[in-house]
C-alpha cells in the first residue's frame, strides 16, 4: 500500500517536474523554470528519493545528495569570501 503511493508519488512528482521543464523551454527559461527543466533532465522528483526522515514530515529533498553539495558549495565560498575580507584589512 505506501509502496503504491510511493511509486504513484513519484510518477507524479517526476510528470510536474516534466511539464515544467516544458514551460521553461517555451518561456527561454527564467529562474525557477530553468532548475525545475535541470530537475527534470536529471529524473529528480522530489518523491523520488524518500529517506526516514522524509516520512516524518520533513522534506525529501532535504536528504538529496545535489542540496547537500549545494549546501556544502556556499559554505566553502563564504569561507572563501571571509578569507579575502581578512586578507583586504590586514592589507589596508
């Protein structure tokens, strides 16, 4: 039974994300169409890779390696960022 929904879910998540890419192409992609058309080229529904936290009323998402390493991409350019401001006081 959950796996039906699941899988039925999925196929959801991944036919919106499919009609978005769509819509994207027509408008030349801006923004939130451009990741949702990426997404979709990919095969990432957001139902796609559920995790026990997900069941817990947590996003999926939340657990999808693209957002850890997106995460982890800010963190070393804002370190990066605080490097250079240091280095531009030290310099004055």
């Amino acid at each position: 039974m959950a796996r039906e929904q699941r899988e039925k879910r999925a196929a959801e998540a991944k036919a919106t994300a499919e009609q978005k890419a769509q819509s994207a192409e027509h408008k030349g992609g801006q923004g939130k169409e451009q990741s949702a058309a990426r997404s979709a080229q990919q095969g990432q529904g957001n139902a796609v890779r559920t995790s026990p936290a997900a069941t817990r009323g947590q996003t999926a998402q939340r657990s999808s390696t693209p957002m850890r390493d997106a995460a982890i991409d800010r963190q070393k350019a804002l370190a990066a960022q605080r490097q250079r401001d240091r280095a531009d006081v030290r310099s004055r």
